[in-house]
C-alpha cells in the first residue's frame, strides 16, 4: 500500500469517526455531507486499488516437509 492510499484510507475513516460524532450530537441531516465525503474517499480507494497491477506475493521461504522417523 502506497502512502496516498494510506492517507486516503485513513482520511475516510476519520471522517466516518467525525460523521457518527456528528450525528449523535447535532442529527444526520448535519453529518449527511461528511459521510458522503467519506464514502467518496473509499470509492476513491478502491478505485486505485482495482488499477494497480497485480503484485508478486511476499518471498516467503518454502520449507520441506519433515521426515517422519
């Protein structure tokens, strides 16, 4: 994960975290455009996700099977 998707991924949670304050204290009718903001960020997201290429898989070093004595 690039550190633009980190940003944008945790930008949109905070802005769910301020959305939920938001409409516990003032109602949804004040949080309606924060949770939409948000809601674009995770498209914007995913969005970049499904464009990246796939990317190898970690090496991870394969081990041998045990002997059994």
């Amino acid at each position: 994960m690039k550190l633009l998707d980190a940003l944008i991924l945790s930008l949109s949670l905070a802005l769910m975290i301020v959305g939920i304050h938001q409409t516990i204290t003032q109602g949804v009718g004040a949080s309606y455009a924060i949770f939409m903001f948000a809601v674009a960020l995770l498209f914007w997201f995913q969005y970049r996700k499904m464009q990246k290429p796939d990317e190898p898989p970690t090496s991870k070093k394969k081990t041998k099977p045990r002997k059994k004595r």
